[in-house]
C-alpha cells in the first residue's frame, strides 16, 4: 500500500487495493478510484469506470465486475453472497455506462447495461436490473426480482410505475460520460 502525506503530518493511505485469498483487486489503466475508497479481493474495474470517496467494495466471497464508464458515487456498499447449503452465491455484476448514486448499497445483483441508481437504493441478492432502467432513490429491491427493462421503478418495497421515454437512456449515457470526465479531472489526465 502506498502512502502519501496528510495534514498536520499524519499518513494517510493512497487508494486503498487490499489482496484476499491470494486475488487482488483488478483496475483498467483507465479507470480510477478515490484514494478513500478501499476495494478487497477479486474486483475487477474496466476501462473508464470511476469509485467515488468513501466506497466500500468487498469482494472476498465471490466477484465483483463494474463495466466500461460506469461509476460508484460516494459512499457506496457493494458485496456478494458466498455458495452454501442455502444458495448458490451470488456474484455483483454491473454492466456498462451504469450509474451508482451516493449511499446505494449493492448485494449480489445484476445491473444491466445504462441503468442509473437513485441515492440510498439498496438491491438485494440475485436481483436483475434490465438494461435502461431508473431505479428511484432510496427505493428497496427485495431478492430475485427480475426488473423490466427501460422501466422506472420507485418505493420500498420497489414496483414499477412506468416505461421510461427513449431520451432517457441519452441523459444516463450522458451522466456516465460526464464521470467519465469528472474522474479524468481529479485524475489529472483531463
């Protein structure tokens, strides 16, 4: 772990990458991770994909995936669920130009491709959100749902209040370009 100075003199840890199970954290030579964000074990970030202050992702039971522009706003969960007697595990894949608002707590789910997160959502184990999706801030995903595509979904529990227009896919693809910017400006490769 490198380690840069802090204020007053204090050392404070630089991005935070911690090895579990002889596997470590796998970072695109594109994406970026706040220096106080701490990934663990078998993460594996892809070409453009951002974690914001103070995220969380703990992948010492099973994998985590985040595609291509996706990013994991501040303060975010995301962990998995490990095989056992009671159920198969669960892997977090999160697919691309996908984006995780500020507190959303992810277990074991599937997010499909240009979907965006509410703040404070929280989506259970072996929950599919199909592709295009807008899930409301801080709606409940309970576990094994399979959420339609191209849908808005609000509450807690969740349920579906309406197919979304076609531009509003273009405003989620442009959020994920816009992170895609921010993180290139506090990277310094702007």
């Amino acid at each position: 772990m490198f380690t840069r100075p802090g204020r007053l003199g204090v050392y404070c840890p630089a991005m935070t990458l911690r090895r579990f199970n002889n596997i470590s954290p796998n970072i695109a030579a594109s994406a970026w991770v706040d220096e106080t964000a701490l990934l663990i074990g078998d993460v594996s970030l892809d070409e453009d994909a951002s974690v914001w202050p103070m995220s969380v992702i703990r992948a010492d039971v099973n994998s985590i995936t985040i595609g291509k522009r996706s990013n994991i706003q501040d303060g975010c969960i995301l962990h998995v669920n490990h095989e056992s007697p009671y159920n198969t595990g669960s892997k977090l894949i999160i697919g691309d130009e996908v984006t995780i608002g500020h507190r959303v707590t992810l277990h074991g789910c599937r997010i499909e491709d240009t979907c965006l997160i509410g703040m404070a959502a929280v989506i259970m184990d072996d929950v599919v959100v199909g592709t295009g999706c807008v899930i409301g801030a801080g709606a409940l995903i309970p576990p094994g749902k399979r959420l339609e595509p191209g849908c808005l979904y609000v509450g807690s529990p969740a349920r579906r209040v309406r197919k979304l227009e076609a531009d509003i896919l273009q405003q989620i693809r442009y959020a994920a370009q816009h992170y895609v910017h921010n993180k290139n400006s506090h990277s310094g490769t702007a």
